[in-house]
C-alpha cells in the first residue's frame, strides 16, 4: 500500500529529517539511503528495509522493487530535499535498521582497517569504499572517528556498508586483543622506527591504523603497535591525505 | 605601509572577492592564497604577492613577512570571512600572481598526470597533493576539469602548486605528443586489453590519464594510450576514488 504525503509538517517527514544527525539515527535505530543504486544494494543485502520514500515518477519507475517493499510513501520532490538535504535530490529514498556497531568479538583473522579520530566525512566513506575494493574484511572507528552513517559518509561510501563489517571499538583495548590473536596491527607515523610499506610483507592478517587528518595518531596508540610503517615521498609535499594513504597501504598487502 | 579597510563595500574588496570565480581570477590573472602556511609557501617560492590581507591581530604575529610585502591591508574579520568564503578564515591571505597555465612545452620526459574532466575540487586538489609527494613533475588538466585555483580544489592542494608544474591542455594532442618524445602514456580503465598495473615497470618516464568520476575517461583517449592499466580489486566495490586510485598507481612506479 502507497501513502502520500504532501508537507513537509507531515511527522513522518520530521522523523525522517532526524535521520541526519546521529543523535536521530540512534534514536530511532535506523538510517536513511538516498538513491536507487543504495535501495538496490540493501535489498541484496536482506537489511530490513522499514520505509520506501520516493516521488511518484521515480515510484512508477520501479514497480518490482515497491512490490517487494511493506511501507511505502509517495512524496514531493520538496519533502524528498527536506530529508535527503540535498539539492538535486535522486527522488527515491529508503529507511533501513541500523547495524549494531559495537565489535563483538575480537577479529582472530583478516585484513581490517583502524580509524583513530579522523575527522572528515569524505576521508571515511572514501576508506571505507577502498578497504572493500581492497578485499578487507572491516574497518573499525574508535571514539572521535565520525558516524559511519551521517549522509556525508554515505555518499562517498557508496553502498560498501554491505560489503564488509563496520564497527566501533576503543583502539587501546582492540590492538592487543588483535596482536594476542595473532594479527599485526601496523601504526601509520613516519618516526625513526618505522619501517617503509615496501617491506611489508603480502599477508592476509593485517590491520592498519590511520590518524586524525591533522594531527596524525595518538601516542598512547603508536606505543601499542606491532610496528609502524611509512610511505617514502620523494617529492616535496610534506604528507598524504589519510584515505590516500589508506589506499596505497591496504593495497600493497594484495 | 598598512592600509585599513574596515568595509566590506570597499572597492578592493569586491575585487579580492571575484577571486572565488574562474573568470574573476582569469580577468585580474591573479588568485587568493588562504593562510599561513600557504603564503610562507609562496613566499619561499619566488611568487610575486601583489597584497597581503589580515586582521589587526595577525598582521601583529608575523611582522617578518609583513616587511617583505609591499602592499599590506589590515581588515576585518568580516572581510576575512567575504573574501575567503570560510566561516572561520585564518585571519590572513596573499593575493599572488595567476601562474601561466597553458602547456608551452611538450614534456620530453619526466612523470606526469593527466586530468580528463574531472569534477570535483577534492579530487582534483588532492591527485596534485599526491602528485608532488610521489615525485612527479606536473599534473595537466584537459578540458572539462575544474580550475586548478578554485579555493575547494586549493584546500586539498595544500600548497603543492608551489612544487610541481600545472598546466592545461589539449588532451587528444598532449598524448600522442608525450608518446612520439618517448613518454608511454597509460590509461586507465578496466577493458579485455588493459593490463594489472602491477605489470608496469618502475621508470622515470610515465604518464597516467585519470578520468571522470562517473564516466571514466573518454573513448577517443582511451584509443590513443599506450596502454590501458587497472587496480585489480579483490573486493566487491565496483570502483575507486579516482584519487586514491591515481596515488595507488603514482606510488606503485616508485
């Protein structure tokens, strides 16, 4: 069955907007997909899909999937930028649960990516969307890292949230619970121990932490690790942009 | 000599504002340098600074640099935050000279990246930061991609516009040119001939032409490479960030 709704003072609508800040996201223990390529990953992916938003034309323009879907809601294009907070909205969105964050059990193998602090949305989603494209099985955010699910992540993510495993956990309990399991876990610091990323070796057990854009990792954390390692720079930039960094390390261990 | 401008009506400041657009930079050839770090850079370069803006407070801190500037401007935060178009400037910025940009010569060796229609100013900005830390000696836009000077492609630039050459080119033209001087020029896109860019040797001599974020690059480039190269991805992303997928093949013929 279609509902319609037509203002944006609908509460369905207000609900909807609370989805953009994590506070509204935990509330409610879900989140908002933008766009048909997101809707279609979920639906491969068996996540509960709690809500199906679209305007009439993009509704129309998919039947099968509507179909497949309990509660759906044709809107207007105005309501679909309220809740999208975009300009040029896709004119479909969906409500779907919010994955349990916490990690439950320590990882005893794999590839995973640590991130400590880092700040920018894009950075994240970007780390996300390339540990995936790399193979890796998850990425870990421990606290001051940004919520995996505000809108800004999301679009760089690009729909690998049902990929690979997202999680939060504190780092400096994580690390040595990883290391007594038997994975390495590489600090990312040029500092006169560090060893270069060529010398790693190929490996399918590994963890890489990245730092805060500015100001790199925490001490307390380069301390706990296995070892840490740098990219040589022959030119005359004086660093990389952390999901770039990211990139070129997850990689190198392929 | 100081001159305070307390207005935002002031005439001087309408014109540092058209700085933010393509074709008020490319009328006074000459572009806004945001902070510090980025008119110390320019400073140590040799770039001529034709004035230098600040507020009372950071003029003060950095009486050094003020001396070697002629034409010195105290304003207010309120004009920092016109000019810059940042809700919390830094409180000081450069006027420099718009470099010449059109690609006088032909490269006849060296390593470069090449720019077809790239859109977003992040990318952009950071393919240049990672283009300097890798060693290369420029980065050429074709058509299509975005002013190298936009303030948003300058913040993830960081300063590397002082270290490596920009230039803007004829792409169709460019390529061939760079392969007759010896230069092999790879494409990149994923096709039944392109190779792994594991395959690539290590050499001094290279080109890599990044292409569209949604469309990748255009056919009758991809028919003039040398070769076409991909990152072979173990995961299930469909695609890289083209700038992580440009720094993972920049560092890998380190």
């Amino acid at each position: 069955m279609v509902e319609i709704i037509t203002s944006t003072q609908n509460q369905r609508v207000k609900q909807w907007k609370k989805l953009q800040t994590k506070k509204g996201r935990q509330q409610s223990q879900s989140y908002l997909l933008d766009g048909w390529h997101l809707v279609q990953e979920a639906l491969q992916s068996q996540v509960q899909i709690t809500a199906l938003i679209g305007t009439k034309a993009e509704l129309a323009l998919h039947n099968d999937i509507v179909a497949r879907v309990n509660q759906v809601y044709q809107v207007t294009g105005g309501i679909m930028q309220e809740i999208t907070a975009t300009v040029t909205p896709q004119g479909i969105a969906a409500v779907v649960e919010l994955p349990l964050l916490q990690l439950k059990t320590i990882p005893k193998s794999g590839k995973w990516l640590l991130l400590d602090r880092v700040q920018d949305p894009g950075n994240v989603g970007t780390m996300v969307r390339t540990a995936d494209a790399a193979g890796f099985d998850g990425v870990v955010a421990g606290k001051g890292t940004v919520d995996f699910f505000s809108p800004k992540v999301m679009r760089s993510m690009q729909g690998s949230q049902f990929h690979i495993s997202l999680a939060t956990a504190e780092l400096s309990d994580l690390i040595p619970a990883m290391q007594a399991n038997g994975i390495p876990v590489y600090g990312t610091e040029l500092n006169p121990q560090a060893i270069s990323y060529h010398e790693l070796p190929q490996s399918d057990q590994v963890a890489f932490v990245m730092g805060n854009e500015g100001q790199g990792m925490a001490d307390n954390l380069l301390q706990l690790t296995t070892k840490n390692v740098y990219i040589p720079m022959p030119g005359q930039a004086e660093s990389l942009n952390v999901a770039v960094s990211a990139g070129i390390l997850m990689f190198s261990v392929n």
